[in-house]
C-alpha cells in the first residue's frame, strides 16, 4: 500500500550499498528505545580505547553521555569518530566487540553535502507518524504545514498522518493528488528543518519533478508557503482540466528507448505511435507517456527484448501536453516573491545551477523533460561526494547511483549516500542510523539537540 514510485525503485535493483552505524542490526526491530552515542579520539588507538571504556559504563552513565559523549582529545584534536546505535547495554557491549581497526579519519572540512527532494508517488500510510511523535521541530513545522493547508486548502493532511489504518484498505487521501501531494511536501519540509536543528545543513539542495517546490523553499527562493501556493493551484489545475495519459517506465536509456519506437512503428496501426519523454531518471531509465494503445504496444516490444517496463495512469507532468493550463498558472508563478538562494541550487528542468528562479521557471518545469541524468552530473562536478535523499522513503539514490557507476566504475569508494525515512524501518532508527554515519563521515552534529529527540516519549 504505497505510491506508484515504489515499483519504479524495485525495477533498478541495488548497484552499491551504504553502511549503516554499527548497532544497527542490534536495534533495527526495537524501533521505539534505539539510541545513539558517540565516541571521538585524536589517534585510532585513542578511539579504540575510548570505545573500551565505554562498555565498561554503567546503564546510567551510558543515558548521561548520550548529550555529550566520550571524548578523548589532546590540544583539542579529535579526529577518529565512531557511532554506536544500542537499545540496551548488552546490545552496546556486543556490538563495541565487533569493532576493530582500521578506522577512517575524519576530513579537515565536512565534504559537500546535495540534499535529494523526492518526487510524487513516494507516499505511503502513516508516513512520518513516529517521527512527529518523537520530535518537537518535526512537529512544529509540520503542524505549521497543516494549519496552512487546511486555513488556505480546507485539507486536512495531520488527519492523514494519525488515522489508524486498515492494512487491507487503501485510505482515501492516497488516491488523490490534491491530497496526498501537500502531505508529502509537508512532512519533506519538516525532515529538512529536524536535520538542519542537528546541525546538517546541505551546501547544495536538488530536487526532482515534485520535489523542485521542497527544494526551492529549503534552499530559502521561495517560501514554504509560496511552495504550497504553486503546489496547490498546479495540481488542481492538471486534476480538473488535464486528462490522464498512459504514463510508462522503461528500463533502458534514450537511445535503447528510440530504437524500441522505431521497431514499434513498423507494425500496421502503428506509424503514428508518439510518446513524450518526461524524466532521464538514470542510464537504466527513462519514464515516457503517450496514449494507452501506443504505450501497450512498446510494452509488448519492450518485453520481445526482455527490457522490464511498468505502466500506470497518470497526468501528463514534464510535457507539452499541459500547455492549456499555463496562462492560469502562470498567474501564480508571477506572484511569487523569488529570492536568492542561501544554499548552491542545482535544477532538474536545466540539469545547471540556478542563483535565483523567475516566473518562467516553474512553468518550463511543468512542460519540460526532469533531467535528472545532467543535475546528478553537474553536482559531481561541483566535487560533492556526499548525497542525503529528503523524502518519506529513499527513491532517488539507486538512480544517482546508477548514474556514478556508468560514468565511473570506482564509484563505490566515492560516493556516499543517506536517507531520512524508509518504509520498512522505524523513523527513529533510520534517523539516527544516518546521522550516525554523518556524524562519523565529519559533519558536525548539535548532540543537545539530538538527546532532546531521544529523550521523546513515542507515545505521545
């Protein structure tokens, strides 16, 4: 019971994995008592002890040194890290046991940091619920978030979050955008502000389709309000004036899709055959839209060449096909207050960097291919090394992946990549995994504010 995007994650497979904090397995399924604590050391030695001492605290002193660690430093250097996620002493004691030299060194600097926005379909039920119980400024803003929403939109998107759910029954507001779009950028929104109070601020901030309206208003070019503005009135828009085409992902890249068109368009009936490309998500796919008839039959050539394709209804989003509504969208983009960006933007309607979007931005956006290929490419010659995928599960890392990996076959030892929520994985302990590996990889983590986190009792 989730988004359409799901699928599209599950047709990529993995091309490289992340580490996760040691503990992780220790506390995987104890969601709701995970926590984490930190150790930092001038010398491998240094940390090696340090992590020795710290199995040998005591329960109560272990919940003390969570807000400040264990920290060995002469001339205050510190430069070994090392996390530990634990729900238990007995946890904590097994998994320092496993550790062992060698250990990477912290850099001089935090290396640049790309914050991924999601897109659309990554929506699932009760997405964000123990994060909003367990976080004070998850809960702030994304309460900010719904007030305006129902105020402006007569939507009630914190209903979304807390209704129990019927495993067996889809909720309601999953089967409308006008619905479940708001909620999406709301809770984005509100994981971007929970990061930035632990101290991780991105130097960069990229998003793809939908998730260029979170992004803009993280990266402070327009306001969360004027987002949700654009938001809104797009969406009702293509709902109420836009029909729905045969939206259709392949996995091949352009030309591997050219070339199953041009089989395609042989066969009688089918030399008007059209299709609209829409997102260059990665060298292993491309999403296309077009007529139900046309996109059934490059399926069935797609399938004669054993390329995996999934298909779904959908409104025709990054095309042509929504030039109707521009002159009254346009309406709203030239209303908006555009401003400088305050962190380095990179767009997915040009794939370039963008000091300051204008009122012709969101409306190339809305009829112009998502280029996600070209701005993956341009933040790896920025020299970011570092990606963290904003959103309610992690669906655009595999393609950034994929694009590093078809460029450079070291990739793997280059790149390292985080995300905010995953379905499957208790909000807490995806969280702190990933600020754990933040922490270890050099960014510099406000622990007070964490612990004010940890401390949170989920049952609120």
């Amino acid at each position: 019971m989730e988004g359409p995007i799901f699928d599209m994650v599950n047709l990529l497979g993995t091309t490289f994995c992340d580490p996760d904090t040691p503990g992780f397995d220790k506390v995987v399924d104890r969601s709701s008592d995970a926590k984490i604590i930190h150790a930092t050391a001038p010398t491998v030695n240094d940390l090696t002890y340090a992590l020795q001492k710290m199995a040998l605290l005591q329960e109560s002193d272990l919940t003390s040194l969570s807000k400040s660690g264990l920290t060995i430093a002469f001339n205050d250097t510190a430069e070994y890290r090392k996390c530990v996620l634990y729900s238990s002493k007995s946890d904590l004691v097994d998994t320092l046991d496993k550790i062992t030299p060698p250990m990477a060194r912290i850099p001089s600097k935090p290396p640049k940091l790309c914050c991924i926005v999601t897109c659309q379909g990554t929506h699932y039920p009760t997405m964000g619920r123990q994060v909003y119980r367990a976080s004070t400024v998850f809960r702030h803003h994304f309460d900010f978030c719904a007030a305006l929403v129902k105020s402006e939109y007569a939507i009630d998107i914190k209903a979304f979050l807390l209704e129990e759910v019927d495993e067996n029954v889809v909720p309601d507001w999953m089967k409308s955008p006008v619905n479940f779009l708001p909620y999406l950028l709301a809770l984005q929104f509100a994981l971007f502000k929970l990061w930035e109070s632990w101290g991780i601020k991105p130097d960069y901030v990229l998003g793809l389709s939908f998730g260029e309206y979170g992004a803009a208003a993280m990266a402070g070019m327009i306001t969360i309000e004027e987002s949700f503005r654009l938001v809104m009135t797009r969406v009702r828009l293509m709902t109420d004036h836009i029909q729905e085409q045969a939206f259709c992902v392949g996995m091949m890249d352009q030309k591997r899709f050219e070339e199953i068109v041009a089989e395609a368009r042989k066969d009688e009936g089918m030399e008007d055959i059209w299709f609209k490309i829409v997102a260059r998500n990665s060298p292993k796919q491309t999403c296309v839209l077009s007529e139900a008839k046309y996109t059934e039959k490059l399926i069935e050539t797609c399938k004669k060449h054993g390329i995996k394709t999934i298909t779904y209804p959908y409104h025709p989003y990054h095309s042509s096909l929504t030039l109707p509504i521009i002159p009254e969208f346009s309406k709203t983009t030239s209303a908006i207050n555009y401003q400088p960006a305050k962190c380095k933007y990179i767009s997915t309607v040009t794939g370039k960097m963008w000091e300051k979007l204008d009122k012709q931005y969101f409306l190339d956006h809305l009829t112009g291919t998502a280029e996600f290929i070209l701005a993956v490419e341009t933040a790896v010659g920025e020299g970011i090394t570092h990606f963290m995928e904003i959103g309610p599960h992690p669906i655009h890392i595999q393609m950034a992946k994929d694009i590093l990996s078809s460029n450079d076959p070291l990739a793997s030892g280059k790149y390292s990549f985080y995300t905010s929520l995953k379905k499957k994985v208790g909000d807490r302990v995806a969280l702190l995994n990933n600020l754990g590996r933040l922490y270890s990889a050099g960014y510099e983590v406000d622990w007070e504010e964490v612990e004010k986190f940890q401390s949170q009792d989920l049952a609120i």
